[in-house]
C-alpha cells in the first residue's frame, strides 16, 4: 500500500518548482474563460444529479469539490503569491 501511495505523489518524481509550474499553467490558460466555467458548471450540476437523483452522496461531493477547485483554483493561488 505504501508503494503504491508513492508512485502517485507527483512530488515524489517532480521538483515542487515543476509542480507548482504545472499548475500556474493550468490555472492561468485552461482552467480561466469560458473552459474553466464550463467545467465548474458542468460539474456543479454533476453534483446536484447524483446527490439528489442518486442518493449517492459520496461522488455528489467529490464532484462539489471538484467545482469549488475550478471556481476558486486560481484566486486562491493569487492569494498564496503562487500564479
């Protein structure tokens, strides 16, 4: 178990220069403008189908993480001097 929790650290076989790098990126090209809104719409909506229609809470909240995570990715970076 613990081999496989740190072959998926990608600190483990990147720097945290080129980690955070790959990130700034994200943030600052794909995850702004219409693409990052999409997707924090797309999976706002996700969210709501499988909480209520569903009833499987566990993947309605990964999925209202995953939209907080696109909905304020970026500001939070810009707040920690980051992007």
């Amino acid at each position: 178990m613990e081999s496989w929790l740190r072959r998926i650290n990608p600190l483990s076989y990147l720097s945290f220069e080129e980690y955070s790098a790959s990130w700034r990126f994200l943030f600052s090209t794909l995850l702004q403008g219409f693409l990052g809104r999409l997707l924090a719409f797309s999976f706002l909506i996700l969210s709501f189908w499988f909480g209520v229609r569903r009833r499987n809470f566990a993947v309605a909240f990964s999925f209202f993480i995953l939209a907080l995570l696109f909905t304020y990715g970026a500001p939070l970076l810009k707040m920690l001097d980051l992007l």
